[in-house]
C-alpha cells in the first residue's frame, strides 16, 4: 500500500489543534482525513509530526498516510488544494519510504514565538502576533534562553500532569531574534512537550520584562515544579516553523518504546 | 483651533472602504469620526489623503482633523489605540501646521497590488493577495507598465461613468517587482482615479498572461474607452502604500478648484 508524505501549512486560529478528538470535529488532524477520505474513496488516517495546540500556527507541518489507490501524488495534491479551505495549505505530496512516518521519524522540530514589540498596532499580521509594547532586555532573554538548552528534565516547563513518561527533552537552540518593532523567539530541539514552547516563552518575556533574573533558569528546571516557571504565552503567537527528518534516524527521545515496525508504532 | 495628522493603517477587509456615506456605517471615515467625536466630546470631520475602495487595504494613510481641545496628541494617540477595532491601527498623531489638509496637500500616492503567483497556497497573507498561479511574463508587464507611466488622459482605465473632471493624472513609476512566489506591482504618481490602480494591474496582468501585447498600451489610453482596458482586478490585493506630502505644495492636478484656503477647499 502506498505510503505518502504531506507537507503543510496553516493559520490555526479558528481550529481546536491538531489532534482529530471524540468531541471537537474543528481540529487539523480531523479535516484532512476527511478530505483525504473523499477524494481517496476509503477511511484515511493522518499522522502528524506533532500536535499543536488549539489557535497554534504552521508554516510546515509534515504529515503521512497510507492509502490503496493508484492516483499519483500529483492528483491527489491538487485535489486536496481544491477541497481545503483558505487557511489550511497543502505545499507538497510525494509518495514516501515505505517505513516513513511523520511522527516516529521526526528527529527536530523549530518552533517560532513572534511578539510586536511597539506601542504603535500591527494590522497585517495581528492573529500571528503577540503584543508585548513594553521595553524588553533582549540580552537578558538571550542570556536565560542559553541557560535552558541542552538536555534537561523539562517538568516545571509543561502542562501535562497525567504525564507519565520521561520529560527529558533536547533544546538545542533558543535564539532571540532582534527585527526591529518584531522580536522573534526561535526554539529548536528534538521535541517539545505539551505547552512547553509556551511556558518557555512565558518565562523568559518575565526576564525582558525584569520580572525575573535570566540566572534564576537552571533553579526552575532543578525544581521540577511547573509553578515556578513563568506564565503560558497565548497560542495566537506559536509557530511550527519546521520539523526536521534525518534519513534512517528515527526519534531517539524519550518514546522509545515507539520503535518503527513497518510504520506502525510498537504498544509501549 | 488646533489641527491634527493622523497617520493610520487599516486591514479593509471587512470594511464599505473609507468614504462616510448615507447608508453605509462601516466606513474607515465614519469609525474614526466617530471614535475621535466619543474622545473629543465634539463632532469631528475627518478628511483623508483620498478613498479606499470597498476591501482595498492602507499600510499608510494620512488624515487631518481640526478640533477644540487642550488634550496633548499623546493623549488622543493613546485613547484612538484603546478604543480602535484591532484592523484599524493608529501609527502617529501629531498637530500639523494650520492650513495642513491631509486630501488637499497630498503630492503623490503609492499603491502596491500583491499577487500570489505560485500554485503552492499562502495561508497567512490569503487576505492580501490575489492568487495568480499561472506563469507571468514579468519582462512584458515591464514594458506596458513603463508605456503607461507619464501624464496621460486615463478616461480608459477608470471607472466613474459620471466623472466630469479630468482624468489627466501624473504616474511616476510603475515598478514590477519579483519577490519570488510574489509579485508586487508598485505604482507611484500625483492621484489615481475611481478603480484605476485595479484596473491597470488587471489590464498588465492580461499582458504578464499572454493575453494582451505589450504595445498596445498607448492605443488603450489614446481611445479613452473603459471597455478598451483590461478586468478591474480585486480589491484584496490592493495596499495604499504611502502617502506624500510635499512641503508647502498643494495638489496640482486635477483639482486645481481646490486651492487651499485656511485648510478649507473652494467649492468648484
């Protein structure tokens, strides 16, 4: 059975996020398994390099599915361009390895916070951005960001507590991008847990805002206390900028147990 | 009576474009009158730099009002943002000199129509370009777009069947530029008539389609004939871009009747 590789984008403002749920039909996930469904004429199931949360954007999301069809990527991509609404973006279809997929592989991901940094209103792009008008100490934020990469427990920096598993996660970057009026908070790393990209966000506009000593990150991560971070930054201003695949790696953190298996995840 | 310059921004797309009128409440004009009547406690009398169509879009418009009040600009600049819609942004306010009129002293305008002109969708800027994926030939556009710059009668590139004043306008600079995916026509000159920067870039994207030749730009203006020019492209894509002032000039054309007298035009 053929097994595809989807690239896309979306603006996530009006969607419940990524993930297809019992209760919520408003999410991703959900919609293009039923375009998928109807253009492919059989029950299609999507999986996603990750979830994002409701209002959270992309500009590449890469997703993969198997179906039992003879049309070529071609067809299908153009067919899902006509059938999608305006504010999701099908940007490529290939047919993949027959051992792809989206989640299991994923090897990194690059998330992007943007923040409006002037008093003076953004129109253009005001569902994309968070408005922040205050001064803020972008060195300091530079200065906690490098202090939270690397490979730590990222307890006090998620919203899951029924989480079980590891939440050891890989950072390997933070950088914080001086535009002019936009500042830009650029995170990539091997994974981010539940919320994560947000809290981290949080916190660190606590330290441009003076609200917080940048020297105080590694006391919060020690901690293992999501209390003792900063707030949750709004969804409107996230970004899944881009998710990386190194050929024949899949995942090493911290699922483990999801060994591929012909495509299919193992029951941990 | 002190008198004031308003430079704003607007997302139009859900606005009746700028002009107040009888039975359309959702004009630019009208909110701003009304937001700046409810700060000021009197009536204020908005005048703009010139219309905005129905959707059309300002990265920069200029307006200019009189009002009694001691109220320092920062203070009315600050109250405009607070109670402003979030796709109406107040970018400055500043008192201008006496006899300043933002309509009457404007000496140039640029518009900029966006295309899109990749069969890959934009998701996030969906609102302010016009998807065009098929291949343009951008050199042509060049060359019609440079034949059209000039001071000519544009009788057959607007669209007010009533209009009894010249239609002698000044285009300084028609620019095609490549942005990649995007395709940015910028045109520049001394006022632009009902539907006139749509219904050139309509008519030049006919020419960038293989539609049209070219040279066939000066038969169009000389047969001063609406019909003669191409399809009046939608609003969407189109951005008033800036707005020029041109110290101690007032407009020269067409509208000589409208010299400036204490800031209040002559009626014609």
């Amino acid at each position: 059975m053929p097994n595809f590789r989807l690239e896309l984008c979306y603006d996530g403002t009006r969607f419940d996020g990524w993930q297809r749920q019992g209760n919520t039909p408003n999410t991703i996930q959900g919609l293009l398994e039923r375009t998928l469904s109807e253009i492919l004429e059989q029950e299609i199931e999507v999986a996603g390099s990750g979830r994002t949360d409701a209002g959270v954007h992309a500009r590449r999301q890469v997703a993969s599915f198997r179906a039992k069809t003879k049309l070529p990527p071609e067809t299908i991509l153009a067919n899902l361009r006509k059938k999608l609404p305006s504010d999701v973006g099908a940007l490529s279809l290939i047919e993949a390895q027959p051992r792809f997929h989206a989640r299991l592989n994923c090897t990194s991901k690059t998330y992007v916070y943007r923040i409006w940094n002037s008093e003076a209103p953004n129109v253009f792009e005001r569902k994309y951005l968070l408005p922040v008008p205050e001064p803020l100490d972008l060195e300091a934020m530079q200065r906690a960001a490098d202090l939270l990469c690397g490979t730590h427990d990222f307890t006090s920096f998620h919203a899951n507590k029924r989480f079980k598993r590891s939440a050891v996660r890989t950072i390997t970057k933070i950088e914080i991008e001086n535009r002019g009026e936009e500042v830009d908070l650029r995170f990539t790393g091997d994974g981010f847990l539940y919320h994560m990209v947000r809290i981290l966000t949080g916190t660190l506009l606590e330290v441009g805002l003076g609200q917080r000593a940048a020297n105080s990150m590694p006391e919060i991560l020690s901690a293992m206390d999501r209390a003792r971070a900063g707030k949750t930054a709004p969804a409107r201003g996230l970004i899944l900028w881009d998710v990386g695949y190194d050929h024949g790696k899949s995942k090493s953190t911290p699922d483990k147990c999801d060994l591929l298996t012909d495509g299919n995840p193992k029951p941990c």
